[in-house]
C-alpha cells in the first residue's frame, strides 16, 4: 500500500550520456543512425546529452525525429566574464532542450557541491531547460551504510531550495558512484530501494503529488540485458546510460526495451 492515491502516469525517460567522446561528425553520424531505431518509441522520451562543441549538430540532425538533445554542463549566471563557461540562455538559444546537473564525473573531478547544483538547476530551470540532476553515493559510503544519509544530504543540499513549481521542472537520476562504467549494476532491488527513499524525501519536502509526479532514472552500467528488470521495478522512470549509448543499436535496444 503505497502513501498516495492517485497513480500519475510517469513517461520514462532514456538519456544518452555521451561524456567526453565522439567528434560533431561522429555525433552526427550516430544521431542519423540511431533516429530511425527509436522513431516508434512513443512510450519515452529519448536524450542524448552530448559535448557543447557538439550540441549544434546533434541538434541539427535530430530536429525531424523524436530525439532531443541535452548539456552535460551549464554555469549559473546568466553572462559575464568567466572564460569557459556556457549560459543557460546560450543552450537554449540553439535549440538544447535538457542539461545533466551534479553528474558525479562533475562532483569528483571538477568540484561540483551541492550548492553548485542548486544554482546549476535553478539557472537551468529559469532558462527553460528540463535539468537532469544527479545524486548518488560513493561505494566507501553504501559499504558503511550512509547511502540513506548521502542521498538525502544530496537531495536537500541540491533541490531543497526549489520551489514546488520549479521542482515539477526536474528529472532527478540516482547513480550510485560504484556502478558507473564499472559494469557493476545495482540490483533491481536495490535500485528500487533508493528511488523509493529518495521520492520519501520529495514526499517530505514538497508533498505526495509532486513526489508522485517526479521522474527518478537510474543510472550506472545499464545495458540492453540488464534493462528489462530494472524497468520491472515499478520506482525507475527510466534511465541515465553512459557506455551503451555510445553504439545507436545498443541505446536503440534499450529504448526499445
Ligand atoms: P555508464 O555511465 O552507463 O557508463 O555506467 C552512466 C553515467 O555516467 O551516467
């Protein structure tokens, strides 16, 4: 027995996190391949998320088809001297429609914090892009049993500011740091776990129904075997995939799971 009444139904989400790889042909090149492997997937919302010096041509190639393309990355001002940054309003004055915020690549390697995300998804939001916020724990931390207490530091540090409209805005991603391109997947049931822990803290902050409403996408070595029972579990909404977006007809399997 759930703590909500009314079943929203929650379109999942496939996003392709295309890190730092493939050159704008390339990109190209997999976009037009991908598209029409993906066209009768009506049932999703298919993303890739690619590199900024992509983004034109990803967009360019997509726009016919039913793929929309996403940021890695966004500062929080709106313009201003910070060389090397990229604004929200820059993203979608080309046509990017969504952006990954707090990827745990961004946090371990690039100094991301919890109050970097905040403004990241606020900035985002402001600007009309659908952010894809990330949480997870570190496996030092599943193993001595913080997950529950990272996560939720995580969420409150990160989205607690929002507004409950702002918050109806977001795609939240839990990706457990120990399974990124490490091949080692969460289980189902521990995926499971950890979206319903973490819509128990939407519930907390801003009430049932945007928790009920909310998109969690799983992400960490997901693959075209192992998408099927991670999409069974009732709490995943879709999923954030890096390595096996790379290939159109891997992603294209997992969209079409
Ligand atoms: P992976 O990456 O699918 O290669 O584990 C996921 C991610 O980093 O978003």
């Amino acid at each position: 027995m759930h703590w909500y009444s009314v079943r929203i139904m929650r379109k999942p989400v496939m996003a392709g996190n295309w890190k730092m790889y493939k050159t704008a042909a390339e990109t190209s090149a997999a976009i037009a391949k991908l598209a029409p492997m993906v066209a009768a997937a009506s049932h999703v919302d298919v993303v890739i998320c690619a590199p900024f010096v992509n983004l034109p041509a990803a967009i360019q190639v997509s726009s016919a088809t039913k793929i929309e393309i996403g940021a890695q990355d966004v500062f929080w001002l709106k313009e201003g001297a910070y060389t090397g940054e990229v604004s929200a309003r820059m993203l979608t004055a080309i046509g990017c429609r969504w952006v990954i915020i707090g990827h745990s690549e961004r946090r371990q390697y690039f100094g991301e914090t919890e109050e970097t995300v905040a403004k990241k998804t606020v900035a985002a939001l402001e600007a009309g892009l659908k952010p894809i916020v990330c949480v997870g724990e570190r496996l030092e931390q599943r193993e001595s049993g913080s997950t529950e207490a990272v996560l939720e530091a995580q969420f409150i540090g990160g989205l607690g500011a929002l507004t409950p409209e702002q918050f109806a805005g977001i795609v939240l991603a839990y990706e457990p740091v120990w399974a990124i391109g490490t091949g080692k997947t969460a289980t189902p049931q521990m995926a499971a776990d950890a979206h319903g822990f973490l819509r128990q803290q939407i519930v907390n902050r801003f009430g049932a129904e945007p928790a009920e409403a909310c998109r969690i996408l799983y992400g960490g070595s997901v693959k075209p075997d192992n998408i099927k029972a991670l999409m069974a579990q009732p709490e995943l909404d879709g999923a954030l995939i890096g390595g096996a977006s790379l290939d159109p007809a891997s992603f294209a399997a997992i969209v079409n799971f």
